[in-house]
C-alpha cells in the first residue's frame, strides 16, 4: 500500500492560523466554491475534500456508507495506542486541557499550546507521522501546567488517589523530555530495533526474542502472515502474544466496531459483500490471521460493490522489524468515470510482466486477479488519517497476490484536492531546473502523477514472485522490507511510463507526459523532499528513503554518461535530466537487482542498497534546501479534515443520509475524543 503524503505541493497560502470562510451551505459545497484549504499550524496544512457522487447513491448504500464509517471511527483508539503505550493518556490529557481551560486564550503561548495539540492529534501521538521522532510542546513547561492548573481537575485520566500535581509530575517527562520514548519507529542499523522503538507492539522482549518466537511459524504456502494482530509480551519468563480482538486486547473498540459492521451486513449490496464483511467480523471475533486471510479472500472477490471499505490491521510501516501492522479504514464509492484508466492498466497486467525487465525465474507466469478502480473516499481514520494515502493495493500477502489477485484503487478525491491547489507558484517553480520543465510540469504533473501512482499500486506492487523456499520479507529483509518494497513498486511505474503502450493503451497522451514524471521524481528524490527534515536529519521514513535511494543510484550508475546532473545557477542548485531514456534503462536495471534482492531474500545486498542511497543526506545541500524552501512560505506536509455523515431519522428509522464538511481539525479532533473514545488509558 502506497502512504505517500503530497507535502511537496504547488501550494502558496495566507491564512490565518485558524482562518476559515463561512457561507451559505449549499452554495459553499459547490464544487467550484468549495474551500479546500482548512487550518495550517507548525508544519502541517490541514485540507478538505468532497466525496462527489454520494447524493446518488440508494438509501440502501448510504446506509451502507453510514455503517462503515461508524466503524471505521470507532477503531481510532487503537492507532494512539499501537504508536505509544502512553498514546491515550496523553491525548486524553489534551483533550481535557484544550476543551475546559478556563484562562485567556490570546497570545504567542496559547498558539504554541494549540500548535501541539494539532500536531498530536494530526501525528496520533506524539511522535511525528513521518519521521518518527518524538516532538515536544514549544510553549514551556511552566505554561503547560498552568493550562492544566486552570482546567477540569475531574477531567484527567489521573490514577486514583493522585492529585493533580503528582499527575503532571508523572506526565511531564512524557510530553517534553526527548529522551523519553524518543523513536516510534527506529530502523538504525547495529542496534535492537525492537528495544529502541517507541511503539507499542512489544514490552519486555528483545528483537533477537522476536525472531525466534517467530522462526518457529511455518511460512510456505498459504502460510498467514503470523502475529500481524498481536503485540509480543513476556510473562512468567516466557514469550506470549496478547491478540487485538474482541475480549482480547482493544476489545471495547473492537466489539464497537463489530456492532456497525453487523449493521453493515444487513444491508449487504450483494451475497460477495456480505460474505467479506461477515468474516471481518469473524476475525475480530476470533483474533485468528487464518481469519484475517478468510476475510482478504472474500474482499478480493468483491468485484461488484459500489461501496467499500479497507478495514484491518493492514500495513507494517511502524515495526521496525515489520510484523505487526497498525489499525486503517478507508471507506469509499468506486468513482465509475475515472475508473476507466487505472482499469486499462489492470487488464494488461500480465503485458506489463511479460516485459519487466527483471529476471524470467522472477516473474509471474500468470498475473492474477488484479482488480482496479479509482475511488471516492467517504471518510478515512487509524494510520490512514489525517495523512492518507492517494494509492492503495491490497491485500499485502504475496501468496493471496500470486494465487487470488488484489485490488488497486486511487483515491480520486483526495487526488483532486491536492491538485485543485497547484495553480500557484510553488515548490516546483522554485526547485524545476528551468521553464521548460517547469510549464512540462504544469501541463502534465497532474496526469503524470496519476498514472505513476496507478501503475506502483495496479502492476507494481502486484509483479514478481519469491523463490520457492525464500522465506517472506518481514523474515528475510527485516527493516529493509519496506523501503525496498515500495521502492520496487515505484520503478515498476517508472520504467513503464516511459514506454509506448502506455501511448498505446489510451491513458497517455504523449512522452512529454512521462518526462514530466521522470523531472519531478529525481528533483523531488535528490532535493525537494529535503524540505521535510530538519538540520542534522538523515532519512527515516520508508517512502522518503525509497524515493532517494532510486534517485541516488540512478545518479551514480548514470555519471559516466552524465545522464542525471547537478547544476549551480545563482547560487542555487537544481538536477537536470540530459538523457530520459538511459534513465529508463537505469531504473529497469535497478528495478531487476531489487526484485531479486525481495525474490532471494538478501539481506545483505538490502542492507547495502538502503544505506549507501537512501539514507544519508547532504547536509550543505539541506541547508540550501531548506533556506529556499523558508522563502514560499508554504507547509511540508499535508493532512485533511474528514467528512461528516450524520443520519436523518423519521422516528427509529433512517430515512437519509447526509453530508457535511467541517472547517475546523481542531473542533473535529475534540468531537471524535468525545464521540469515539472506548479504550483505557493502559491496554
């Protein structure tokens, strides 16, 4: 599954912290009145979008919509925890202060205060949704208490018998010592990436205990992908896994979650529909991967619906050691017209693998199943929200991709409201190497990035195959397995978009299309994404590593015929591309050692790869970096606002299904704190 933030958007705003326009309803939701821009604190731009075609559905299907996303918010506990055993308590904490605080809220340190609490909410914790790293209030620890001393006393998640000052006490280090929890996810090499990190899939255990406990799970066949749902204890001196079921751990959101998913079942679209809901509902019950396999077989099967949901423990970006996945749901309408491309990809899959460049031994002979559509997200929530994905391919199981097929989907609206705020100067206009790729950029950056995300979800993620007898990634290349996943995937879309079936098949209208992608890549991999990080920052996350590493050896392989260049001009510098086709040839290259690395399951070539190209960064280069970037007056990262269902009632009977946009993350956070909390502070 693609996670890729827009952060590096053509995007130059002016508002005020919390700014917003407030008009007739109606009028406001016009498309074309429609205000994407919602609040922007730190280093956050908070966004809205439409879910157009939603006042065409059936009741039926509202109803549908409705249950779903009930579900899917009722879950929302479980990313806090799964990323901080502490993750509720703070926000909890937050909650209380931000929603009673009886003292003035004016001035630079109740802006500082409220900035850290959108980043929390934003980040669901408090270590930052891309880097990793734990981030602390920017207002004083003398302030923050004050807030708290002027707030419901009654209102915070204190221990019984505590006061209020042992509270803080107890909570200060969490919130502003560093030190405390300083990684969610650490993926250094040399160390115990289990110990070192932050999240909350492992206590008492070391990394080396992990992969032994595992290495006794059989992984041949349709072998499931063991402990995905678990978090790994130690009681008694012996390893235990305590599951993420109902009556297990997480089992009030859980069983929330299973009371709007049978509602869901009884208003099925079809008997497939029903079915893959109906064993959801069995794996939350039972807690059993088998279980969870029984439901992604089902769901692949689901061809038909219009509505549908991602719902589950799904991707594994926050272990290091790439085990245990984090909560999701993304609920949407199959968006009929810009379903028309991504299918046309989908039905030539097994064009695409024929003619991979990587190794024959490697390749599918029969590509399976893919199903490919565009959708319209409903809402999203877990690691999913407020930094969704734009591209989604499920499910993840190599074996249920190779055997049954998966799905591809691109989320169209959220796709468009990223692009409705790109016609002014931006990111591109500053770092583009000159006016011809810039105004290429412009005419088709939109498309082109449509089609490169379509073709890494679609034939991407869904090529190649493991060897017989190679154990799965999570056991072969650990906490390389994600980076080079999606790096993989990534060349797939790149290599293909440069060839002339894409043409061929419609979806294209000429190269200047796939130029346009190849310009904004390598800029965007070899200086653009930089804007994210701070001085000092090498690379973390998988996808920022992904896209360097692809860029970077690139570079390199290419010196010799000078086909990626760096170029100063004013002091200023930029990459220029000299010859798109010898880059062609250099990612179908690269595309082939990285499916091999996955296919053989080399941990050392994984390790090499990863470390010498997508994790150092030029810290000079940062710095230029980051000096122009100060100057756009623009946010690295981007999230949004969720839709609002909320149901109209003739009695106890629904009788519609209505939607309504908030403007504001702040007021949207505090409702779901209110609306969607079922957990404990300590799970």
């Amino acid at each position: 599954m693609k996670k890729t933030i827009l952060g590096i958007s053509a995007l130059s705003l002016s508002l005020g912290l919390f700014s917003f326009q407030r008009t007739d309803e109606k009028e406001a939701n016009r498309p074309e009145k429609f205000q994407v821009a919602a609040e922007s604190f730190a280093d956050l731009q908070l966004l809205r979008y439409q879910i157009p075609g939603f006042e065409e559905l059936s009741l039926q299907q509202k109803k549908m919509a409705y249950y779903l996303y009930q579900a899917a918010l009722s879950g929302r506990d479980m990313i806090y925890d799964q990323k901080d055993k502490n993750g509720i308590l703070l926000r909890k904490t937050l909650e209380n202060m931000y929603g009673t605080y009886s003292g003035n809220r004016q001035g630079e340190d109740w802006t500082n205060f409220q900035s850290y609490c959108g980043q929390f909410w934003f980040s669901n914790g408090n270590h930052h949704h891309y880097g990793n790293e734990k981030f602390i209030p920017t207002c004083s620890w003398d302030y923050f208490k004050s807030i708290a001393l002027a707030s419901d006393a009654k209102g915070f998640p204190s221990n019984p018998g505590e006061t209020l000052v042992q509270f803080l006490t107890r909570v200060q280090p969490l919130f502003f010592d560093k030190n405390v929890d300083p990684k969610c996810v650490d993926l250094r090499p040399g160390i115990d990436n289990v110990v070192a990190s932050s999240n909350n899939f492992y206590e008492g255990v070391t990394q080396k205990e992990v992969e032994a406990y595992y290495d006794k799970f059989p992984t041949a066949g349709d072998a499931p992908s063991w402990g995905l749902n678990t978090k790994v204890v130690k009681e008694n001196g012996e390893i235990v896994e305590r599951p993420w079921k109902v009556g297990g751990m997480y089992g009030a959101a859980i069983e929330k979650m299973v009371y709007w998913l049978n509602l869901a079942v009884g208003v099925a679209e079809n008997d497939q529909q029903k079915d893959a809901l109906q064993k959801l509902v069995k794996f939350y019950q039972s807690g059993e991967v088998k279980d969870f396999d029984a439901y992604c077989l089902a769901w692949v099967k689901d061809t038909e619906s219009r509505i549908d949901c991602v719902n589950g423990f799904i991707e594994v970006y926050l272990d290091a050691i790439g085990k245990k996945a984090s909560y999701e749901s993304v609920v949407s309408i199959k968006d009929m017209e810009a379903t028309k491309r991504i299918k046309a990809i989908a039905e030539n899959a097994q064009w695409f693998e024929d003619h991979s460049p990587i190794a024959d031994s490697h390749k599918k002979k029969t590509v399976k199943g893919i199903t490919a559509k565009a959708i319209t997200v409903i809402v999203e929530s877990g690691d999913a929200a407020p930094a969704t994905p734009i591209g989604i391919n499920l499910p993840n199981a190599d074996w249920i991709r190779k055997e049954h097929g998966s799905k591809s989907v691109s989320l169209s609206n959220i796709i468009a409201s990223y692009n409705s705020m790109s016609a002014v100067k931006g990111t591109f206009d500053e770092f583009g190497y000159d006016q011809e790729v810039i105004q290429r950029y412009k005419k088709y950056g939109a498309l082109s990035s449509d089609l490169h995300t379509d073709m890494h979800e679609c034939i991407g993620h869904a090529s190649g195959q493991i060897n017989p007898g190679v154990e799965t990634t999570d056991k072969t290349l650990k906490n390389y397995a994600s980076c080079l996943e999606e790096a993989r995937a990534d060349l797939v879309g790149l290599y293909f978009i440069m060839d002339p079936k894409i043409v061929e098949l419609g979806v294209m209208p000429n190269m200047d299309v796939a130029k346009a992608q190849y310009d904004n890549y390598i800029t965007n991999g070899l200086i653009m994404q930089l804007t994210r990080l701070k001085m000092g920052d090498n690379l973390e996350e998988a996808h920022m590593r992904n896209r360097q590493l692809n860029a970077k050896w690139a570079y390199e392989m290419g010196l010799k015929d000078k086909v990626i260049e760096f170029v100063k001009r004013d002091g200023k510098t930029f990459v220029r591309i000299n010859d798109y086709n010898k880059l062609r040839e250099l990612f179908g290259q690269l595309l082939r050692e990285i499916q091999r690395i996955k296919s053989e399951g080399d941990y050392a070539a994984a390790k090499a790869l990863v470390e010498g190209y997508g994790v150092q960064v030029d810290q000079d280069l940062l710095k230029e970096v980051l000096t122009r970037f100060a100057t756009l007056g623009l946010k690295p990262y981007k999230g949004f606002v969720q839709p609002k269902l909320v149901p109209v009632m003739k009695g106890n009977e629904i009788t519609d299904i209505k939607v309504i946009y908030p403007n504001s993350f702040f007021q949207q956070m505090m409702e779901y704190g209110k609306e969607y909390s079922f957990l404990p502070v300590k799970n």
